[in-house]
C-alpha cells in the first residue's frame, strides 16, 4: 500500500515549526536579557534603565507563556 503525502500540509508543518522555534527562542532570550541587564542597572544605580529592562523580562515572559499555552493547546485540540 502506498501512503499518499501530502505536501502542502508537510510545508506548513515545516515552516510553522521554524517560526514558533524562532519565537521561542526571541521571546526567551529577552526575558534573559532583560533580567541581566535590569540587575546590572540596579547595580550602577540606573534605575529608569532597570524599570524599563524589567518591563521587557515581564513582556518577553508573557509572551514566551503565552506561545507555550498556544502550543499546547493546539496539540491537544488535534
């Protein structure tokens, strides 16, 4: 028996799985950054600075919760 594939679907899986790898990734990587660099701040005593990277780190971290909900979600309804 041959299995038919069909390659638009295997494309999409392809690419969605890049850009949500990539996502990840952005998100996760701002999170870090911003706590480093919001402590590095707080240590200079630049607290404006420290504000706004901890606001990224709060961003990014909801950001990164909110594709990994979006993941799950979206396994489980299939």
């Amino acid at each position: 028996m041959i299995a038919a594939i069909d390659v638009g679907k295997l494309f999409e899986l392809v690419w969605a799985a890049a850009l949500a790898g990539i996502a990840v990734g952005v998100s996760f990587s701002l999170v870090i950054i911003g706590v480093v660099r919001a402590e590095d701040c707080r240590r200079n005593r630049r607290s404006g600075s420290a504000t706004a990277y901890a606001a990224l780190s709060v961003v990014s971290a909801i950001a990164f919760l909110a594709i990994a909900v979006f993941g799950i979600v979206v396994i489980t309804a299939k």
